[in-house]
C-alpha cells in the first residue's frame, strides 16, 4: 500500500469516526428511560419501548463500528495495515476504503 492511499484511508476513518459521533449524539436522545409517568396511551407506551429497543441495537452497533475504527486508527502506520491477518496477503485498497476496520481479506472472511 502506497503512502497516499494510507493517507486516503486515514481520512476516510476520521470521517467515518465523525459521522459515527454525530449520530450517537443523535440516537441518545431515542434510548433514554421511557418514564412510567409519562400520559401517553397503553399501546403508544408499548409502541415506544419496541422503538427504544430498536435504537438501543443501533446504538450499540454504531459503538460497536467506532471502537473499531478507533483500533484501526492506531495501527495505520503499522506494516501489516492492509494485511489480511490469516492468509498475510494484501487487502485491495477497494475493499479497505469500504469497511477500513476490516482485518481479513474476502477470501479468509468466507471460510
């Protein structure tokens, strides 16, 4: 991998890392507490606590993807950036500017 598409995928995980906190921040405000207190209807209750859950595994698959990204960020300069950790053979740059976090290559990832 050249220096200018390491530098390409730096940029694009430090997007991504933006994008990701700016949707946590959003999805925060849909997975507090649903209070008992609250004067909404018994199915509207049971309709917003379906909704709560479904933002909950959203939120925790976004923080899921950040801390990967985050891992990743620390090893750009690292040789085996862009080596599938299997097989040791080089990720296309493709792939790598798609899911950046990724650490196998397709064919590994399939087996």
């Amino acid at each position: 991998m050249t220096e200018i598409e390491k530098t390409e995928i730096i940029a694009i995980i430090d997007s991504e890392i933006l994008k990701l906190t700016k949707r946590i921040e959003e999805l925060k405000e849909f997975t507090d507490p649903i209070a008992p207190d609250d004067a909404i209807g018994r199915v509207s209750r049971m309709d917003a606590i379906n909704n709560k859950s479904v933002f909950d595994a959203s939120m925790r698959n976004i923080q899921t993807r950040l801390e990967q990204l985050n891992q990743i960020l620390k090893i750009t300069h690292n040789a085996d950036f862009g080596i599938c950790a299997k097989c040791r053979q080089s990720i296309p740059f493709e792939r790598l500017k798609i899911r950046p976090e990724i650490r196998l290559c397709a064919n590994c990832l399939k087996k």
